[in-house]
C-alpha cells in the first residue's frame, strides 16, 4: 500500500525566510511546492496590471486558491513522505481578511476539505525585510499579516507552530524534529 505523503505548510507575511528555508529544504532533498503568487502578479503585470491583488483581489485570489489547490492534489500522486508548500490555502482568506474584503463560501469549503498535515508559521524578522518589485509590504504591513496568518490557520482548525529565528540550518531543523515527533 502506498504511504500517504504528510503535507507540510510554511507559512508567514514578506520577509519571514519562507522562500529561502523552503529552497535549503529542497536542497537536502526534500519535495517542495513554491509559492506560486510571485507567478500569478508577474503574469498581471504583463498584462498591464501592476498591483493585480490591490486591483482585484478577488480575482488574484481566486487564481491562488486554484493554483495551492493543484499543488495540494499533487500529494495524491506523490511517492515522497513529506512534501513542503511555501504557503498553503488558508493564506488567501487571511490575505483577503487583512484588506477587509469579502469572498465567496466556496473559499472556505475548499480550505476547510483540504487539510494538511502541518503549518509551521515564521514570524517577521526586521533583520531581513526588503521590498521589491512583488513584495511592496512595509515591515509593519508584514507584521500585521503575520497576526492575519496565525489566525486564520487557528479558524481553519490548525495547530500554528512558530519556528524561531536563527541560522537556515537551525530552522531547518527545528521543522524536521517537530514533524518527527508528530509522527
């Protein structure tokens, strides 16, 4: 019988070290799932749309949720034990939750019959804040979305870990113990 592959979410607002802990976890070898929202704001911005999430959030979002969902399914067809999201579902609602604007039922349904395994959730690090092209979150824009994040998880019905700060390889570790002693 085939094991079912555990899906582990990082989660976090801009400038918590999700990406760059998600890419040293690929290279030890482990499966990952990137973020895909960089994707969906560069495919707008061609378009001519420059801030697609500021513009239409709904539709940004609606576009997110489609693309964590396919990422989400890719589990199903997986052989690997564990495989990492940088981000997962429950991000999108926090997200719309944190400009105050409404979606649709479905949104929920959608996060609420699609669990995963995990969420660690990495908290703002001043230390490493930038903006750029896609990341255009203040450090206090960011910090306010981390709060958004942590509850939106928690209204999902998920236990929230918070990995500290530290080095990629301490961070890295931390993950790795806490989902062995889950086990």
């Amino acid at each position: 019988m085939k094991k079912k592959t555990k899906r582990i979410v990082l989660a976090g607002g801009p400038s918590t070290g999700k990406t760059t802990l998600i890419n040293h976890l690929a290279t030890k070898g482990y499966n990952c799932e990137e973020e895909i929202s960089r994707k969906v704001i560069l495919e707008a911005q061609a378009q001519g749309i420059d801030q697609l999430f500021l513009t239409n959030p709904l539709l940004f979002s609606q576009k997110l949720l489609a693309g964590r969902l396919n990422q989400f399914k890719k589990a199903e067809t997986s052989n690997t034990a564990l495989l990492f999201y940088d981000r997962g579902m429950p991000d999108v609602t926090a997200y719309m939750d944190y400009i105050g604007s409404h979606y649709p039922h479905n949104f929920a349904e959608t996060i609420f019959n699609n669990r995963y395994h995990m969420v660690f959730l990495l908290p703002p690090w001043k230390e490493i804040h930038v903006t750029d092209n896609e990341r255009y979150e203040s450090f206090e824009q960011g910090s306010l979305i981390y709060k958004y994040l942590k509850n939106g998880y928690k209204q999902f019905g998920y236990e929230v870990i918070e990995v500290p700060f530290g080095s990629l390889e301490e961070r890295s570790t931390f993950i790795l113990d806490k989902i062995n002693k889950h086990h």
